[in-house]
C-alpha cells in the first residue's frame, strides 16, 4: 500500500471512520437471499483445473450435476440452478444498523497514547468534531 510519510508522531494525528463491521452489522445469509448467481444460474467447474481432493469434494457435495466431456483433456462438471453454491458459507446480508463513527487518537501506525475510541451517537456530531478538528489545524497553520 501507497501511503504518504507522515510529518509528524502518529499521536499528532486522529482517524475518523465510518464503520460497519461484520460481526455486528451482517448476518450469514442463504444463496437465494442473496440472489448468488450460480444459485439462479447454475455454474461449472472444470475438472482439469482441480486436484484429486477438490474433484472429490465437488463431486460428493451432494449438488446435482452433470459431467460433460468436452474434448480431449476438457472435461466440466455442469452445476444445476436452484442449489447452494460452494460459496455459500461466505454469504451475507447487511442488518438495519445504522453505521458507527468513530474518532480515534492516532493513525495508521497506532494510538500511542492508547486512548479510548470516540464514538458519535449521531453523524452529525462526528461531521462536527471532524469540522472542529480541520479548523483547529487551519488555526495552528497560520499562526505559524
């Protein structure tokens, strides 16, 4: 990652976020509710492209499907509609929360004071302590 060298200590700088983190604001979620396309569609695999093991696994998944030779060394396992696919484990839906802002001491490299998170109740506070925050700086660049 890219990052400009910072001028200064990580403890002269704060980070705002916006945030919705996984564990709180999703839930697992099935193929249908997530309109997976290889749920609606159905999807394929090529058998040359798998070991012995995931062969095996895709094959005894318990997942309709049909094994069609192509050509010489081209073979597909062709999975039907209608069925989870095998990234079904990793679906989510995002739930009714609003998300949380956060103001914390530091930046990239850490919170060397190790002070606690701020959390906002409501945007428009975190916009205000952002805003407040920018002027403070403009303020302390023009003295000098």
């Amino acid at each position: 990652m890219n990052r400009i060298q910072p001028q200064m200590g990580a403890e002269a700088y704060k980070t705002y976020s916006i945030v919705a983190p996984a564990s709180s604001h999703f839930r697992k979620a099935t193929c249908a509710e997530t309109d997976c396309p290889d749920y609606l569609n159905g999807w394929r695999v090529r058998v040359e492209g798998l070991d012995e093991e995931l062969l095996h696994a895709a094959k005894t998944s318990g997942r309709r499907f049909v094994e069609m030779p192509i050509a010489a060394g081209e073979t597909w396992l062709h999975f039907e509609a209608g069925q989870p696919c095998f990234r079904a484990g990793e679906h989510r839906l995002r739930l009714d929360k609003p998300e949380l802002y956060l103001v914390r001491d530091g930046d990239h490299r850490g919170n060397p004071r190790r002070t606690k998170t701020r959390m906002h109740q409501k945007p428009e506070f975190w916009v205000e302590d952002f805003g407040e925050h920018q002027q403070n700086i403009a303020d302390q660049i023009e003295r000098g």
